[in-house]
C-alpha cells in the first residue's frame, strides 16, 4: 500500500530539496511512496489526507498548531538531517511513524 508523506515549511520551497533526495532513495528502494512539500497553511488544510505530516525546523513552532487541525502523526524534521537534506533518514522515520 502507497504511504503519503507530506512536507511542510513557509512556502513549500525549502524542503523540496529534502523530498527529491526522499524521493531519490525510495525509487533506488523501490519504496512506494508519495511524497510532497506545501506550505505550513496547505498542510493545515490538506493534511489529514496524508498518512503523515512532516514539518521543517525552521516551522517547528507550529507542531501543536498543526497537531490540533489534523488527526495524523505531525513531527519536526531533525535539523541535523533536514540540513543535509538526508532523504534516506527522514523517509525511514516517516515511514517508521506513519498511521
């Protein structure tokens, strides 16, 4: 069954390069998974149809907010692995942590 990771920062943009180098290791893996990156607002909006909801450091401020509007597992991203854009690792967590 295909697992839907969603990614959310500011705009969207910063953590798309996290979720090509998440996507890079699935395919490698062969993992099937959706992963996509929006906005903090999109995340609130369109979350709860994702299996689970990412959010970058730089927005880690908004985890209860998040947490309050959706029924899915919400997490940080790891600094340390969101700064070396570490797809490998986050893909793992978020499929660890999935519904």
């Amino acid at each position: 069954m295909k697992k839907k990771v969603l990614l959310a920062c500011n705009a969207g943009m910063s953590t798309s390069i996290l979720v090509k180098s998440m996507q890079n290791y699935a395919f490698e893996e062969d993992i099937n998974v959706e992963i996509k990156a929006v906005s903090i607002n999109e995340a609130k909006l369109n979350g709860k149809s994702w299996d689970i909801v990412l959010l970058g450091p730089q927005v880690a401020y908004e985890l209860d907010d998040v947490k309050s509007y959706l029924e899915v597992p919400v997490f940080v991203i790891d600094k340390e692995d969101y700064g070396k854009a570490n797809g490998e690792k986050v893909l793992n967590f978020a499929l660890e942590n999935c519904k």
